[in-house]
C-alpha cells in the first residue's frame, strides 16, 4: 500500500488527509482548517503546515492552489489574496513544513483523480471536470491527457465572470434556489459546450452530494454526471502527483 499526503488549498478551507494511493480512500480522518483572512502566502503556508503536522506520513506532499500554478509559481489567485501572485508556492510550502511539496491548480488536481479513480476513468474524447465552490474550476481531459491550468471558471459569460454568476457560493450568497442555481448552471454549461464541445461534463465539489436537485435542469448534448470522488478529488490527485504516479501540470 502507497499512503501520500494530498492537502487541498481553497477559498474557504485547507484540508488534506493521507492517501492510499490503490484505492483512492483516506487511511485516516480529514483535517480541515479555515482558511485565514487575509489569505496571504504566510498565512496560508502556516496554516497548511498545520494540516500537514497532524499526519505521521512521510517523503512529498502535493499541495493543490485555487489558480493558476506554473512550475510551482503562482500565476492567478481569483479567490485569495493578491499577494500570492508571482510567489513560488513550492518553496514556499517546502520552507514552512519541512518536505518536499509540489504544487498544482485545485481542478487539475481533482481532474486527475476523476481520470484515475472516477468518473473519467477510461474516457476517450473531451472531459471537463467542473468543481463548484468558492469559485468555478476547470480540468480539460483529452483522452484521459491533461491540459493544465484552464480556469474556464472565468470566462465571460452574458458580461459577467463566469464563476460571479455560478459558483456554488454564489448560490448559498444570494439564497438561490437549486431551480434558480442551476439555471445559471445550465446556461455555463452550454456556453463551454459551444466553445469545446466535450463528450461528457463531470460535475465536482460539494454540490456533487446534490446533483440530482439541479441534474434535471441542464441541457446540453454532452453526457453530465456527477464527480464519484466528490470533494475528496482534489486531495486525491494532490497525492497522486506527489507520489509520482501523475506528472505535475507545469
């Protein structure tokens, strides 16, 4: 058994927890911390040392970031503080909890896991696996090949970012209905489908556990289903590529 330590950086939480890396399951319960405010590199990388601290596991750790992550540096931070942009996560991350830590985009991450464990696995064709929080995150799969870094959560959509109208916190932030949410839902969907015309849309994050209260609403000739990893994806494919067994997107 090949156990890795996946931590998950988003908007609201940082959580992480060890990974067998043959079944995709947690060898032991999540630690999750809130997300400081501000949300500066320091604060963050303290924070994540914490999550890291309350496991006994060893060697790398994979460390997923809600932007955009090239080579370990941090290129976009649309939900956390400006002042991560430019900065070289990796490093920074390695300094605070003593490891060796890679660093990747938050929906790559769960891409990568979908395409291991879940509902990607096996796919030929265009994926794109969706999570819906804080914001929106994107992974385009190819024939199970990942192109890194596509943060199609901010498209313009009818004059508008794209995650501003349909992200899941928009929905709990403007007390939407699931019929009214997964409107905007649908309309997103079909504009993406337009632009890369995927055979199969994989809907991640936390309102995965809900997707039969707006599944009924979009329409789009793209097969829709819901993430199997759920919100466990990110940690997932964080650990993955800290092991090796998925090239880091750089």
């Amino acid at each position: 058994m090949t156990v890795q330590l996946g931590i998950d950086i988003g908007g609201s939480g940082v959580k992480g927890a060890p990974v067998d890396l043959d079944t995709a399951e947690f060898t032991a319960e999540r630690v999750r911390f809130e997300t400081p405010q501000p949300s500066t590199p320091e604060a963050v990388a303290a924070t994540t040392a914490e999550v890291a601290q309350a496991f006994t596991t060893k060697g790398t750790i994979g460390c997923t970031f809600p932007g955009i992550v090239q080579n370990g540096v941090i290129r976009s931070a649309a939900n956390l503080d400006q002042g991560w942009v430019g900065t070289d996560a990796a490093a920074l991350f390695s300094a605070a909890v003593g490891r060796p830590v890679v660093v990747l985009n938050d929906a790559d991450a769960a891409g990568l896991a979908e395409a291991r464990f879940g509902a990607a696995r096996g796919r030929s064709g265009v994926v794109l696996v969706l999570t819906f929080g804080t914001g929106i995150g994107s992974a385009l799969l190819n024939d199970g090949e990942l192109v890194p870094n596509t943060e199609l959560g901010h498209v313009e959509l009818d004059g508008h970012d794209a995650e501003s109208r349909a992200a899941a916190a928009v929905r709990e932030d403007d007390d939407l209905s699931w019929e009214e949410w997964g409107a905007r839902v649908n309309r997103y969907l079909q504009h993406l489908e337009a632009l890369f015309t995927p055979d199969r849309f994989v809907i991640g994050g936390g309102v995965s556990r809900k997707f039969d209260k707006f599944a009924g609403l979009i329409e789009v000739r793209a097969e829709v289903v819901p993430a199997e990893l759920r919100n466990q994806a990110g940690i997932v494919g964080a650990a993955l590529v800290a092991a090796g067994r998925e090239a880091p997107p750089s």
